[in-house]
C-alpha cells in the first residue's frame, strides 16, 4: 500500500491542477510522508519508468484528472 500511495504522490506532483495536500486529505496521511515517498520513486529508476509510462497513458487516453 505504501508504494501505491508513493506513485499516486508522484502522479499527482506531474499534474499542475492537483495538489498534494488534497491528497494527503483524502488518504489521510502527512503531507510530508507523501511528499517524501514521491521523492523515493523519483530516485528509483524502474519506479519513475512506471510512473512517466502511467502519466502518459492517461494523457494519451484523454484521461481527466480527478478534482479531488
């Protein structure tokens, strides 16, 4: 659970209109926590690979960015 709560942080730091603090409201954790597991997938190289391909896809799909 921790590495998903890791991506959807460093997905939503690649989104200008969504913010970590809503994030951090909606699952109920510190936004510095998430703040810093974003930073651990951005420094792991097969991590960031997963998260610039799901970025893309979305963007690729005309996915719409949750307003949370």
């Amino acid at each position: 659970m921790a590495e998903a709560r890791a991506v959807a942080a460093a997905i939503v730091q690649t989104a200008p209109h969504l913010r970590l603090t809503e994030l951090a409201k909606f699952l109920g954790r510190d936004i510095s926590a998430l703040g810093k597991a974003a930073q651990r997938i951005a420094g792991d190289v097969n991590a960031r690979r997963l998260v610039s391909d799901l970025v893309d896809s979305m963007q690729t799909e005309g996915y719409k960015y949750p307003k949370l």
